[in-house]
C-alpha cells in the first residue's frame, strides 16, 4: 500500500509538472518563438485566431502590421467576412500602420460579397475621401478594384455602390469615370446609382452632362421610373427651357409611366425660374385633371412665382387657400413669401409673416434669417440687419458664411467698410472662414469708395491667406484697375486671367466694359474679335456694351452695325441697347432717327422704361428742346412712371443751359423740399405761377404727385444741391452748403468733389481747385480722370495751358490715362490760341494712344482751322472725319458754314448742303449752342449763309 501511494504521488507531481509546461506554452509566447516564423506561417497562425474567435491574442503577437500581412490575411479570409473586417478594424487602431488601397479595395469586395452593405458603403466613403484628397487619382482607384475583382473572381456589386457613393459625395467627375468604365466592362449600374449620378450633375448645373448620361442609360436598356423622369424634367428646365420638358413628360407618359406630384412639381419650378406663373398655373390645371392633388411644395413654388413677378397679395393669398384646404405650410412655404417680401422692400410685411410664422409654432431657420438681414441691407437698415445676426442663437441657428457675407457687402454698400472688416473679424472668432466671396465684397466695397491702394493690399493679402480667386474676384479687381485708370496693369491681369484659363462671357464682358468707359474702343473690338476666335459666343451684355461705348465717343453708326450683327446671331435688342442707342443719336446729333428708332422698339414689342424716357428728356433738354422734353415728361408720368432724381435734375440743367436760372432754381428747391423734408431756401422762394411758365408749375406739380416716401438717396440729392449751386456760379454757397452736409453725416465721393473742383476751375479759382484736390487725397480718395480734366480745363481757361501740359504728362504717374475729354480740353485750347499745329500733333498723338477722336475733336480743330483761314485744312480734317466712319454734327457744319460765309466761299457752302443731306440731316434737326440762344434750323441757316454772299457780291 506503502508503495502504491508513494508512485502515486510521483504521478500527480509529474502531471502537475506537465500542465504547468503546456499552459506555459499555450499562453505565454516567448518574443522569439514569433520573429522566426515566416511570414506564411505568421499569416496563418493570425487567420487561425481570428476563426476562433480569439482576435484579443493578436494583439500579443509581436509582429508588424504591414501591407503584405494585411492583404494575405485578407485573401486567406475572403470567405469569412467577419473575420476579415474583425482583423481590418484592428489594423487601424495601429498608432504607426494606415491601410493601403489594395487594404480598401479587397474589404469592400468582401464585405459587398457577402451583403454587408452598412459597412461596405463606410469603407467607400472612406476611400473616395481618401480620393478626393488627391491621394490617388480614380484611374489608380479602379484598376486596383479590377484587380481584387479577378483575383477573388467576386460579384461586381461593389462598382455600382461606388458610382452610388461618389454622385451622392458630389464627386460628378469620379462618379461619371465609372459609369464609363463599368459599361467598358460589361456592367450595367443599377437604376438607383443612375438616378443618384442624374440627380447630383442637376445639383450640380451640370444639366447638359446629365442628358448625356440619361442617353446612354436608355441605349444600355435600363429602364427609366418616376424618380428618372423628375430628375430629367429638372434637368430639361434648366438647360433647354420649360418646353423640352413638357414634350418629355409627353413622351414618359405615351410610354406608360405615370408620374406622380413631384414631377408636376418640377415642371412648376421650371415655369416659376422663368418668370412664367401662367404656365405654371396650366400645370396646375393638368394636374387635375389626372386627379392629382396639390401639395405643400407645390404651393410653395406658387408663392415663390408671384413673389419674383412682385404680385404679393396673390403670392399671400395661396397661403390662405393652403389654411382653407387644411394643407399646413412649413419653413419652406414661410420663407418664400417672406422673401419675395424682403426682396420686394417690405420689411414691415416680412416681419408680420415672421410673427405668422411663429404663432404656428414653425421655428425660424437660417434662410429666412439670411432673408431678413439680406432685406434690411438693401433698404439701407443697417442696424436691423445687425440685430437679425445677433439674434439668430436665440433660436438655436448659428450663422453662416452667406449671413456674414450679407452682412458685409451691406456695410459696404453704405460705405461702412472699417465695420465690414471688423465684421470679418467676428466671423473667424466663430469659425466661419472668410470665404473667396467675402474678399469679392470687401473689393468691390472699397473700389466703390476709391480706396484703390487697400483694395490692392487686400488682394494680396487673400492670396497670401491661401484662398483661391474665383472668376467673380479677378472681374472685380479688373473693373477696380479701370476705375483707377490704370489701363496697363488691367491688361497684365487680363492676360493672367486668361491663364488661369477663365474665358467665359463674364470675364470677356468685364474687360470690354473696361474699355469702352475709358473710350479704348479700338482694344475694345480687339477684345471682341479675340472673344469669339475662342469659341465664346457673344450674349445681349457683349454686344449692349460695345454699342453702349461706340455711342459715347459719338460713333453711333458703328453702335447700329452691332445691332445688326447681334440680330443676324438670333439676339434681339434688348431695352437697355435701344436706350443705349437713343443717347447715341443724341449725341451725335443725328435727331431726326431718334423717333424712328423709338416705333422700331415699340414695334419689337418693348415699352418705353424710365431709363427711355430720361434718355429722350436728357437728350431734348441737351438740343433746347425744352417743348419736346417736357411732353415725353408728360406721356411718361401718364405711363404711371414717377420720376427719378436723374429725370428731375436733367429738366433742371435743361432750364439752367437755357438761361431760365430762376425756373431751374425753383425745381430744384422742390426736389429738395420734397427729399430731404427742409424748410430751408437755397434757391429762393417758393415758385408762384402766373400762367406764363405753365410747363415748369405742371412739373411741379407732378413732382408732388411722384414722390412716395424718400424715392432720391439723400447722398444723391446732397450732391445735387451743390451741382445746382455751381450751375448758378453760387461757388461760395456751394462751399458753404457743403460744409454743412458734412456736419449732417453726408460723405463727399469723387462726384462731389469732380462738381466742386469744376465749379471752382471755371470761376476761375484753379488754385483753390487744386487744395481741393489735396483734401480729397487725405480723405484717401483718388482723384479720378474726370477731376483731373476739370483741373486742366481750368488752367487752360486761365490761359496757363504749359502747367496743364505738365499736369497732362503727370498722370501716368497717378495711376491714370487721359481719355477723349482730356485731349479735346487740350486741343481746343490751343486751337484757342491759335496753335493748330500742336493741336493736329496732340490729335495724332491721341490716336497712337489707341483714343478714337469724336465729333467733339474734330470739330474742335475745324473750327479753329477756319479761324486761322486755314480753309483747305479743315476741309481736309473733315474728309479725315468721314474716312473715321464718324459723322459730322450740326456743330461741325455750322462751323464750315460760318468760316466760308466769311470768305465768301459759296462753293463749298452748296457742297456742304449736299453732304449735310446725304448725312440725313433734316430740317428738323436742331442745334442750340450753349452760349447762344437762337436755335437755327440745318438748311435754312444754309440758305441764309448763301444769300448773305449773294448779297455782299
């Protein structure tokens, strides 16, 4: 017994010993047992642990994670999928490993494989993140899923769910390149990818690609649904107009597809982006009759069509039919009429349906928020504006980029520029980044008020920030270097511009503008032919704003062949060319085209607006029509057109050319009286009528009846009160008067001070014109070019025409260039003095600058040539004239006929008749020279000139 026990007892101390022994190496791995495994058997002991289950012992291996162990385990594990993605997730939490592409491409093909979809689409949005960064290009992203693709020999699921997951990302282009390639391959996407890649290239405004793609989806033979025909109504809308859209429907519904509310709603939408209620009112009605009901979005985009016609009261009655039919209106429905309000400057009526709103126990969101602060800065009430943004954390909206941007461009607008900045400043304390629009608003803000030199500093600066221009920041600070005159440096931006590869019509628009309001009409139609060499179409703007130049410099002949280019391309002139057009002729002086022009335009079917009608008073009131201008007063105020301070200043420089100084006066007080609520006379007493002026009384009269509410901006009516002043010769009480604005809080601009300086310059007070001038520069506003040819003017006036010399060769030194009115101050001037060969040289120094001289400029130096009896050069000078394609005015033949009555010259006076005739000058066009008050008809001031020789004979 002795001796069983005692072997006993060695056994259970031997097994004891052998347990210890096993679970020693069972679970406690020596470092060294795992750096002599090969990387197979390593592989393989890994995928035994994680098939038991036991992925926490991984973590003891003492191994590197690398992109070799990733991917065998992997492919070892392609069938087990919770293994894989268990060994996939723990490779990331690794502090020093990430996951390779060939690591993402062989997870998504095992988890898609086994309709783990969840995380398949998290590991795609994670790859096509990693894509979007520019880690790998989308050719490198496919082959590589290609590649697990043939290797696994799997289904292709996975290409659809990351067409799906790059349109849903908005990453279009990625998203197209495998459309492309999985029909290459073989593959077609499912209709849910295809509806989500249509649906993101119309959100997008890529609606062209999106009825590409829509083609090869039918050629592929998948069949459209509702969801389709929507998006590609949407799509048809935007690019090709409302009417392809309803053939499409057309088309959707012959085939047996019945659509549904949304559909209808998108072919709303499309009437309502046109501007066309009526229509969408047919659709209504069609709805109806398929027995299809009205919906909340349905009447939202109703209300949102009136409000952008501005027919309030219908667009507030929908909403009470919504109550009536018991469809309750959302955020949605609020915010579109409560913007149509704030669009429409009726903040009072935006606020009540605030308060509608509210008391519906709907919460304020951050786009009507933006509404109300967007209103409040077009009205001009800044501080309302403030308090929306304050306010909008009391219920719970933080604002964003488009609040802050709204916010600054209103301070700008009123000149408020040190706020914006400080705003910008608040809007990064909040974590909102100024964005490239901010630095757009802040340019454009202080290019408004001539603070050239910080808008220059805050380019450079944005750029230096990291933020890219975009296309609308390189147009603003090319208008803000023509502003500056500074024609060089807008050119080394526009060739910068080009390439950066911006060649669309905004940019080739903003150029030509440039040009033509500097009189560059020679680079402007340059810029023009280059426009469509590159294949960029010219659109109504382009061709509006080359006529609009041609007829400043008076080369109205050049602005109708434009008309009738842009006519033969399918484009119809729009009202704003034909005003454009009506000045030309003025100016020109060619008078009796204007009201035939006026019956084309009515004829086309366009109405006279208010900028015609200032237009055709302007232009009578320049000629000394007063007659004239008063009855188109009168037609436009029976039109149910009030009038603007534009109209009512232009009858009073009228009244004042006329000598009729008394009658300007008088209605300029009562503009006053009527804008700025003073009791104050700066021009008299008040106008009593005796009958004998009863066309000044009636527009009295009418001004009273016009005027609702403040209908002048109260800079605008400051400014002119001392224009007034000036056109009286009142320098001091101009002086005066404008000491006290600026206590009223008024900001002089560059207009205020061009009206002061060249009040000052022609009274002869050149000196004080220039302190004027230095006052401006400490403001730190830049005189403009209009400035410095008062400046030259009044030197010359003063006879002192070698300082305006040296002014005039200094202004490239300022930034600036000398445009047509420069030269022609300089040429009169020395025509004055009888040095008509330096006039002819500055002439022709002017044209190798790129300036077209105008009427004015020839004019100038016929009339001085016929001074010095010069007679065979002036007729020269004139031939020079028609070879330019610029026809003489009636100043120009008035002249020649003054010069050879003179000389007895009756030849030439019979010749002038004839040209007079062929340049389609009739006996009805007057001329009203500003120093005399005849009027003398064309050919009777011809014939009168015969006789007079006749008589001397």
């Amino acid at each position: 017994m002795l001796i069983h026990s005692a072997g006993r007892l060695r056994l259970i101390a031997g097994l004891r010993r052998c347990r210890r022994h096993l679970f020693s190496r069972s679970f406690h791995w020596s470092p060294r047992d795992e750096s002599k495994l090969t990387r197979s058997e390593l592989v393989t002991r890994i995928c035994r642990l994680l098939l038991h289950d036991r992925s926490n012992s991984i973590t003891k291996l003492s191994f590197k994670f690398s992109d070799d162990v990733v991917d065998d385990v992997l492919h070892n594990l392609r069938l087990n999928p919770e293994a894989s993605l268990c060994f996939f997730r723990l490779a990331l939490k690794q502090q020093h490993f990430r996951h390779s592409l060939r690591s993402y491409c062989r997870i998504v093909h095992i988890l898609s494989r086994a309709r783990m979809f969840d995380e398949t689409r998290h590991f795609l949005n994670e790859l096509a993140v990693v894509t979007k960064q520019g880690k790998f290009s989308i050719e490198v992203v496919w082959d590589e899923l290609i590649r697990v693709y043939r290797e696994f020999k799997f289904s292709p699921t996975v290409f659809d769910m990351i067409l799906k997951v790059y349109a849903e990302m908005g990453m279009v282009k990625y998203a197209l390149y495998v459309f492309d390639e999985m029909y290459q391959l073989g593959r077609l996407p499912s209709l849910k990818s295809c509806n989500s890649l249509l649906s993101n290239l119309v959100k997008k405004g890529q609606s062209d690609v999106a009825m590409h793609v829509y083609d090869q989806i039918i050629r592929m033979g998948i069949v459209p649904d509702v969801f389709t025909c929507t998006i590609m109504v949407n799509a048809y809308s935007r690019n090709n107009g409302v009417g392809k859209a309803i053939r499409y429907v057309e088309e959707m519904e012959g085939l047996g597809l019945e659509l549904n509310v949304a559909t209808y709603n998108s072919l709303i939408n499309g009437y309502v982006s046109e501007g066309d209620v009526k229509g969408a009112e047919e659709v209504i009605v069609l709805m109806s009759e398929k027995g299809l009901e009205k919906n909340v979005v349905t009447y939202t985009l109703l209300i949102k069509g009136y409000c952008k016609l501005l027919k309030m009261s219908e667009a507030e009655s929908l909403l009470h039919q919504m109550k009536a039919k018991s469809i309750i209106a959302d955020q949605h429905t609020y915010g579109a009429l409560l913007d149509g309000y704030c669009k429409n400057g009726q903040m009072n009526e935006a606020v009540r349906i605030k308060s509608c709103m509210l008391s519906e126990g709907l919460k304020v969101n951050s786009f009507i928020c933006n509404s109300l602060i967007n209103g409040y800065c077009n009205a001009g009430q800044i501080g309302e504006a403030e308090s929306i943004l304050l306010h909008m954390s009391d219920f719970g909206l933080r604002p964003d980029s488009y609040s802050f941007n709204t916010l600054v461009n209103g301070y700008c607008k009123v000149g408020r520029t040190g706020e914006a900045f400080k705003l910008c400043d608040e809007m990064i304390r909040e974590g909102v980044e100024p964005s490239a629009v901010t630095y757009n608003t802040l340019l454009k803000g202080l290019f408004r008020e001539g603070a050239f030199a910080d808008a220059l500093h805050l380019w450079q600066l944005m750029l230096k920030r990291g933020v890219r221009p975009n296309v609308v920041g390189y147009c603003t600070l090319l208008d803000g270097l023509f502003k500056m005159g500074n024609l060089d440096e807008a050119f080394k931006l526009w060739k910068e511009i080009l390439v950066k590869g911006f060649r669309n019509r905004v940019v080739f628009n903003t150029m030509l503008s440039g040009l033509c309001k500097m009189g560059k009409m020679v680079e402007a139609r340059d810029i023009f032919d280059k426009m469509k060499e590159s294949g960029c179409s010219p659109d109504g703007m382009t061709y509006r704003t080359l006529s609009d130049g041609y007829c400043k410099v008076g080369e109205v002949e050049k602005s109708f062949q434009l008309k009738d280019m842009m006519e033969n391309d399918s484009i119809s002139p729009s009202i704003e060319m034909y005003n454009s057009l009506i000045t030309g002729l003025f100016k020109s002086g060619k008078l009796s085209k204007v009201m035939c022009l006026l019956d084309e335009m009515k004829a086309g079917g366009l109405s006279p607006n208010i900028v015609t009608y200032g237009s055709l008073i302007a232009g009578w009131c320049k000629e000394g029509m007063l007659d004239k201008a008063f009855s188109t007063y009168y037609e436009m105020r029976k039109k149910g057109l009030a009038p603007n301070i534009v109209i009512c200043c232009t009858i009073v420089g009228g009244l004042y050319r006329l000598g009729r100084i008394d009658e300007a006066s008088i209605v300029l007080q009562k503009i006053i009286d009527a804008t700025l609520c003073s009791t104050q006379q700066w021009f008299g007493e008040s106008y009593k009528s005796d009958g004998r002026h009863l066309d000044v009384q009636n527009i009295l009269d009418s001004i009273d009846e016009g005027i609702k509410g403040p209908l002048f901006p109260i800079d605008i009516v400051y400014n002119v009160v001392i224009t007034g002043l000036c056109k009286c010769q009142r320098i001091d009480d101009a002086r005066l008067v404008f000491s006290d604005f600026l206590i009223r809080g008024f900001i002089p601009d560059n207009f205020t001070y061009c009206t002061l300086i060249h009040g000052l310059s022609a009274a002869g007070e050149v000196n004080e014109a220039f302190n004027l001038r230095d006052q401006m520069l400490k403001k730190g506003l830049l005189p403009n070019i209009a400035i410095y040819n008062a400046l030259i003017s009044g030197l010359c006036k003063a006879g002192n025409i070698d300082r305006a010399l040296r002014l005039f060769h200094k202004l490239h030194l300022k930034g600036l260039s000398p445009n047509v009115v420069t030269y022609n101050i300089l040429i009169n001037s020395y025509c004055k003095s009888s040095r008509t060969d330096e006039a002819i040289k500055l002439k022709e120094k002017m044209v190798d600058e790129g300036i077209c001289p105008s009427v004015v400029t020839y004019t100038i130096l016929i009339k001085g040539l016929f001074k010095q009896g010069d007679v065979s050069t002036s007729l020269a000078v004139l031939d020079e004239m028609y070879s330019a394609g610029i026809g003489p005015d009636l100043m120009t033949y008035r002249s020649l006929v003054e010069s050879c009555t003179r000389y007895g010259d009756a030849e030439n006076i019979f010749n002038l008749h004839s040209m007079k005739q062929t340049d389609g000058l009739s006996p009805g066009d007057k001329f009203q020279n500003e120093g005399d008050m005849m009027k003398s008809g064309g050919f009777e001031f011809l014939l009168d000139a015969c006789n007079e020789i006749e008589a001397v004979g």
